[in-house]
C-alpha cells in the first residue's frame, strides 16, 4: 500500500507542485504590478433606458500575466485571498479619478463607478487612504460612486455602515452590487444606507423565461420605489430584455447590447457619439 501510495504522490507531485507554483507566481507578479500601477482600467457606460443616453460608467480593472489577460474574479480572487484587494482598488481608485477629472473637463456630466469589496473595508488604513485620495483629486464628487460587491456574509456591519456613511458624507453614492444573488442582499438594505440597488446579471440573462428571476427583478423595483433608491439593471444583452425590464419599471442599464467595457480613449469616443450636445 505504501508503495503504491508513493507511486501515486511521485506520479502527480509534479504537476500539483507546477500548479501551486503557478498560482505564488500569479500572486507576486499581480502585487508588483499594483505596486508599479501597472494594472489597467476599462469604463463600462451605464444608460438611461429610454432614451439610451449614458448616465453613468463602471470602471473595471484589467490585468494580464505572461501577456495573456487574466479574467476579473480571478485575479480579484487572488488579491483577496493573499491580502492586498485594498491596495488593488486603491491603484484602481487613482485611475479612476483621475479620468473623472477629465470627464469633467470635458464635460460630461456622468457618474463613475469603482468596485469595492467589504472584506476591505474593515480597514483603517485603507479608509484613511481612499479618503484621502478622493479629497486631494479636485473633482465634483457626487458624481463618484461605489460599488460594493461581495457575496460573503459581512463580518462587522457597524463598521460598514459607519465607513459607507463616511463616504456619503464625503459626497460619494454608494450601489449595492449583485443585488438578489446569495442571502445577505436582504440584510444588506436593511442594514445599510444605499442611494442605488445593481440587480444582479444572472436574473437579467434569463428574466425573460423563468419566473423566479423575473420576481427577483420585480421585487427588487418595488423594494427601490419603497425605499426611494435609483436602481439599475446589468447585463444586459439584447433589445428584448431591454423592452421588457422597461416594462418592470427598470429606469437604468449596462451591458452588451449598449456597450462593453472599454479601453479610456474607446470610452471618450463612445461618450461623444452617444451624448446630447
Ligand atoms: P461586477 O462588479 O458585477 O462587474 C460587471 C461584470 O459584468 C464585468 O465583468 C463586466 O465586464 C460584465 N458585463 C457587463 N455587461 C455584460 C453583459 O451584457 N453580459 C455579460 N455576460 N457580462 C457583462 P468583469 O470585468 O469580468 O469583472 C468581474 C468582476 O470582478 C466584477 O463584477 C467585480 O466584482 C470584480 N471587479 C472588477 N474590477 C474590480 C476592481 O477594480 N475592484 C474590485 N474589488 N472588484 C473588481
Ligand atoms: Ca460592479
Ligand atoms: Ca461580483
Ligand atoms: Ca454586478
């Protein structure tokens, strides 16, 4: 038995040990590019519906690894689990208002959208720093937004609600990410002040032949209307979904069918063509 057991580690070590060895190099490289700022971002346009004019934009962070483009939830994945998500967004987050910066200078008047995960949020450090940032960029701040994403349960509540009330006072707008999907969408409103709910994807894909998402989006109109918060749709695809969230009484959208995300300049180019004036 033993040695059959030893045939079988000396069988399969050496890819097991490749694939660990894959993973810390990934993880070294992807923090010495955070450190460098050599990640990228891309904007996302948000629309208003009916008139299919932007609103808004999410940025999104990218990043490559021995020149192939390693998706979002697995590199995000990798800084949460090593330790540095915080400084990930925070490279983002310098990014991002330094092209809101620009957008005002330019002149459209949109929101800009940033991606948080409240694992981080626990952070002092990483409150301090965020703060600080968006205080020193020279912008019109009610137009930055947060997106809080994340579908663990939340550690320490009070010191959520109390970091979100910072960056509300702060001038910020705060969205509720994934809205519907795993059970503490339901805890999260209730326990936190939010200005918009961002309905889950997964319900938008297949709203339009199973019931159940359909209520999801549904419930979550009502449940917005109730509570006077904006909400907004993702992911979505084609016109027919489009017509029928309208019907729902969904306002707002993103997804493929308007634009995927883009590149900075792609993204200006894209504003200019779809704006008023
Ligand atoms: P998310 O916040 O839900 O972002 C929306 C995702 O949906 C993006 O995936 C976007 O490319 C994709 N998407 C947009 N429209 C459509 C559509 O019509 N159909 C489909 N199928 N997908 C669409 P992406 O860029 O791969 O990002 C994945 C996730 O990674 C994000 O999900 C977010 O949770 C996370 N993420 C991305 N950037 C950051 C960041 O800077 N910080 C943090 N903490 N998380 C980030
Ligand atoms: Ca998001
Ligand atoms: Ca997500
Ligand atoms: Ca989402």
């Amino acid at each position: 038995y033993m040695q059959e057991k030893q045939i079988f580690v000396m069988e399969y070590s050496p890819s097991i040990v490749q694939i660990a060895d894959v993973r810390i190099r990934m993880m070294q490289q992807l923090h010495a590019d955070i450190e460098a700022k050599r990640l990228s971002v891309v904007f996302q346009p948000k629309v208003e519906l009916e008139t299919r004019k932007p609103v808004g934009c999410e940025a999104l962070a990218r990043w490559s690894f021995e020149e192939k483009p390693v998706p979002p939830d697995s590199f995000i994945n990798i800084a949460q689990n090593a330790g540095f998500i915080d400084q990930l967004d925070l490279c983002i987050a310098e990014q991002v208002l330094e092209k809101t910066h620009l957008l005002n200078e330019l002149g459209h008047k949109i929101t800009v959208s940033l991606n948080m995960s409240p694992s981080e949020v626990g952070d002092r450090k990483f409150e301090s720093q965020f703060l600080d940032k968006v205080t020193q960029t020279n912008l019109e701040i009610d137009r930055l937004e947060v997106e809080i994403t994340e579908e663990e349960p939340v550690r320490d509540y009070e010191y959520l609600s109390e970091f979100l009330e910072k960056l509300q006072n702060a001038g910020l707008r705060i969205a509720l990410d994934d809205f519907g999907k795993g059970y503490s969408s339901l805890m999260h409103i209730t326990k936190l002040t939010v200005d918009v709910i961002k309905v889950d994807r997964e319900f938008v894909n297949d709203f339009l032949h199973n019931r159940s998402s359909a209520m999801a989006i549904e419930l979550s109109v009502a449940l917005a209307e109730r509570l006077g918060l904006e909400l907004i749709a993702e992911g979505i695809e084609t016109e027919e979904q489009e017509t029928k969230l309208k019907e729902l009484g969904v306002r707002f959208g993103q997804g493929y069918f308007y634009a995927k995300p883009m590149p900075w300049d792609d993204f200006v180019n894209w504003l200019n063509t779809h704006a008023d004036d």
